[in-house]
C-alpha cells in the first residue's frame, strides 16, 4: 500500500480538479469514471482554433481519410477544458498540454499522450511565443511584472505554469502575481487596453499595431536549451486502448503532415489554411517564427517538464512517461 499523501498534496489534487472542472471527489475517484465511447465512429478531436493546429492541413488535404481514420473538429477553449469533455465521454481526443494531463494524471484519471503537435523551439531569435506588454508601460523584465496582472488562455495552464517558471527563473516573483483567463484573441488587445499588465501569447496573436513589445519568449528560459513539448493529443486509458488502431492512423496522419509543413513548396497552401481557421493574414503568418512541428513523442521532454510541476509544488512525484505513453505510439 503507498504511503498517504500529504494534506499540501490533497490540496493541491482539489485545487487542479477545480481547474479541470471536476468535483474533487470526481476527480479522486476518476478512474471509475464513465466513457460512453462505443469504439466506432469517427474521431472527435478538439481544437482551439491557432493558427499552427496541423490537424487543419490534415483535415483539408484528407491525410485523416488516407490512413483510414475519419476525425471531427470540436471547438475548445484550453486543454484542462478539452480534459474535461474528454471524462464526460463528449470527445475522443482532446488538445491539450503535458502539464495539465500529468496533474490530471497525478489525480487518478486514466490518460495517455498519444501525439505531440509541436516542440517548443529553443533560441530567443526563433522565438514562437511572447511574454508581451504595453510599450510604454516602463516594464522591461520579469520583476516589472511583480504584484501585477497577467493574462493567459487558461488559469492553471501551461502558459500560466511556464509564465510563472519563467519570473522565478529571471527575477520576478510568480506568487505576486494574479492571473487571469482570457481568450487567445483576445490576450494582445487587453494588454493595449491596460485590462491587464501583460499576456503571454502565441507571436502570431502580437499585432504591432497596438504597440506591444516582447520581454521574450518564455518557454525558450525555461527550456534551458532544451524544447518543450508545447501541445498533443490525450486519450482515455480506456479509448486508446480499444481504438489502438484509429488512435495510431491519428498519429501517422500528423507526422505525413509535418513532413509537408517542413516541405518550403507548401508554404503558400499551409498558411492560407491557416489563414482561413484563426481569420489572420496569410502573408503575415508567413513572416512569423513557428515552433517545431513535430507528432512523435518526446519522452525526455516530458520528463524534464513533470521535474518542472515538482519544482513548483504542483506535483510531489509525476507520473513517469513509459506509464502513460502506449507502446503503439511513435516516439523520437
């Protein structure tokens, strides 16, 4: 029998199911939840609607179809969210993050990554993403940032959680802050507007027409020199085995994707869709840095990140990835 957590570690168990917008005894005793999944059907996957999802080309150029496997689009807001509708049984696959699902995990819910969208790129010069403030707001660091108000997608997230390992890692102090949720469009303007003192975001949410400055890209200090793994594709314990097939077909879809986006020649095509899924300008996505597209697993990314959950307290021993990464998937 393990030993019994703590009463820090019980807290923090109710306080990431009230995240994930369960009930603390839902989430503790999630591994009996219901899945209302037949195994038929197409793939009911979420998405937020970024302009780099690659399931948009996957969709539009019929890679899905190709390898057998039918797949829907869902609309979500975040992935604690997506986690959320993926319990309830309202999807089969959910876009989300390694933070939100090893703390899932760490709960008692049975979940497994079953492929990455993208890596975090790992200079400031390739920078994808933005800790973005006002210009002349007279914040020029992470300790500017101290007792102030930060916008991210999702409270409890993975930007939310990278942010905060970003301050502690350059001087600011995470525990001054307060976050709050807003949604990716709107992140940028509300830092314009003084709603809040600064947002991080995806660089192709920057409009510099509303005088905005980056103080860099977060995950690239709390890399290290090492990518992150910024996005994938969770399922139930339970879907990922019964649908092992489908769920693979998924992942091989992905990575014939990524060859394409790695292939110059589609450029025009790739940003045109993506122009079409987040209603901003092909020609200006074309000029921005991108993070790495990759749909193989990365089980020393994930590793490095659970050690990064332990550092803040959120987690006192993450799961391990050869737990719940099946043997099916391709890894890198």
């Amino acid at each position: 029998m393990s030993a019994p957590r703590s009463s820090s570690s019980l807290r923090r168990r109710i306080a990431v199911a009230a995240v994930l917008g369960l009930s603390a005894t839902t989430a503790l005793a999630a591994c009996g939840s219901s899945d209302d999944s037949d195994g038929d059907g197409p793939l009911r996957v979420t998405t937020l609607g970024l302009c780099n999802e690659v399931v948009y080309w996957a969709q539009e150029k019929g890679l899905f179809a190709d390898h057998g496997v039918e797949v829907d689009l869902v609309k979500s807001t975040g992935g604690a969210a997506a986690l959320t509708a993926l319990q309830s049984g309202d999807i089969d696959l959910a876009f989300a993050n390694p933070f939100s699902t090893m703390l899932a995990i760490d709960q008692g819910l049975d979940l497994k990554w079953i492929a990455t969208a993208y890596e975090t790129t790992t200079e400031e010069a390739d920078a994808a993403n933005a800790m973005v403030v006002a210009k002349d707001a007279g914040i020029t660091d992470a300790a500017g940032l101290n007792g102030k108000t930060i916008g991210v997608n999702e409270v409890g997230g993975i930007n939310q959680i990278v942010t905060s390992q970003w301050m502690k890692l350059t001087g600011g102090d995470p525990a001054s802050v307060k976050f709050v949720a807003l949604p990716f469009n709107e992140l940028a303007s509300a830092v314009a507007t003084g709603k809040v003192a600064a947002a991080q975001v995806p660089a192709q949410n920057v409009d510099p027409k509303l005088g905005l400055v980056s103080l860099g890209d977060p995950y690239v200090a709390v890399g290290e020199g090492n990518g992150l793994v910024f996005a994938g594709y969770v399922a139930t314990g339970k879907e990922a085995k019964g649908r092992e097939k489908d769920i693979k077909a998924f992942q091989e879809a992905l990575i014939e994707t990524n060859a394409a986006f790695n292939d110059p020649a589609n450029d025009d095509e790739r940003f045109k869709i993506a122009s079409a899924q987040c209603k901003q300008d092909a020609a200006v996505l074309a000029t921005l840095p991108e993070n790495i597209y990759e749909a193989k697993v990365d089980t020393d990314a994930l590793e490095r990140m659970g050690a990064i959950l332990v550092d803040q307290d959120r987690l006192d021993d993450p799961p391990s990835p050869s737990d719940f990464v099946p043997s099916f998937v391709s890894t890198k």
